[in-house]
C-alpha cells in the first residue's frame, strides 16, 4: 500500500472515465449546478477537487477506493454560470469514508497517498518500458517525440502514459491504484501488450 500521510476531507467529482495522475492535467467543462458550487466553494477555498471514478454513472453511486486530488489551475467563469477549467494533479488518495454533508456536492475522508519519494525505475525497466510504448505507438499510428520522452523523469513518463493511452476506464482506473511506480510500469507494459493484440473498439480515449 501507499505511505499515509494524513486523512483529510475532500469535496469530490465523481465522473465515469474521468482519470487524473498525479503531475498531469485534466481539463473540465462544469456545467451541472452541483459541480458548479464545488467549482465556487474550492475557489474560496484551496482550489482543489478530488476527482474519483462511481461504479456506475448514476446519483449517488458507490465510489471507487481510489482517486486523485486536482489543484485549479487555468479557470475561465461564463456568463451563465459555467466553469471551463484545468485541474492540475497533485496527490493520490484513498477514500476513507463518504461523510454526511449538506452541500450538494459529495464530500469524504481521505487518506492522501505520497507518490513523491517513490524510487525510479531501474534502467532495465525503463528502457523495456520505452521499446513497448515505440511498437504500441507505432500499431496505433501515433507521432510521438521520442527524443522529448526520453528527457521525462519516470513518474512523468509513466503517468503520462497512463493517462492519456486509449484504454479504459476500468483498466486507467488500475493503474491508478497500483502501490509504487514500477507496478504501474509494470501493467501498462501488459496493457500495452494486450490492447495491441485486441484492439481498442470498447476503449475511452482522454486528451
């Protein structure tokens, strides 16, 4: 498991398919009234937004053990009331319990998870790990700049990947929860492997 490092409360936004990794970007466009009051009360606040995935895209729906704690970052208010905005991840964390609130937004207690002192990967992995992600690329028809990537630190690269690979929720959601950086290393590997030889036609893409 994570190292704990404190339990804490935070106003969540449950959204299917939704994925956010610590160190990357999740652009939003709130429109619901619920969201939009989560969107003011953080602003008044701390700026921060736990996004976590619901078992199923319904009210009131059962939570995910695991989602990530997004900073505001670029925010732009319309005139009726909408948000468009860009969280900016910042920690994993753990759902604890969902507490009672008035709000009309979702509330829980959670345990942030430290991501920061994970160790690196060892060479071996990571120079496997870039081979797989060439040839998955390469299946997929994408332009990547290698020459950039390999300039990445291991989370960067590694969450990267995990964020915007076209897998799906339930599979990013996995990845989410892996304990250490070398487990996560480890499962894209596999996922790359598999979506490569089955396609991707179920899959959500997120950009």
């Amino acid at each position: 498991m994570g190292s704990g490092l404190e339990t804490t409360r935070i106003s969540i936004f449950p959204l299917s398919g939704a994925i956010l990794f610590p160190g990357l970007q999740l652009p939003l466009h709130v429109l619901e009234p619920r969201y939009r009051a989560l969107v003011e009360d953080s602003l008044a606040r701390d700026r921060m937004i736990g996004m976590i995935q619901p078992h199923r895209p319904s009210e009131g729906a059962p939570l995910f053990d695991v989602g990530c704690l997004g900073r505001i970052g670029e925010v732009e208010a319309l005139e009726d009331g909408r948000f468009n905005l860009v969280l900016d991840g910042v920690t994993r964390f753990r759902v604890m319990e969902e507490m009672e609130v008035d709000t009309p937004f979702r509330q829980v207690r959670a345990e942030l998870l430290s991501d920061n002192d994970e160790t690196a990967l060892l060479p071996v992995e990571r120079a496997a790990f870039e081979e797989e992600a060439k040839s998955f690329a390469d299946a997929q028809g994408y332009s990547v700049d290698w020459e950039q990537v390999s300039r990445l630190d291991d989370m960067s690269l590694i969450n990267g990947v995990a964020q915007v690979a076209p897998f799906d929720a339930a599979a990013k959601q996995a990845l989410l929860e892996t304990d250490t950086l070398g487990e996560r290393c480890s499962l894209l590997v596999q996922l790359m492997q598999f979506f490569g030889r089955h396609g991707e036609d179920d899959s959500v893409t997120l950009q």
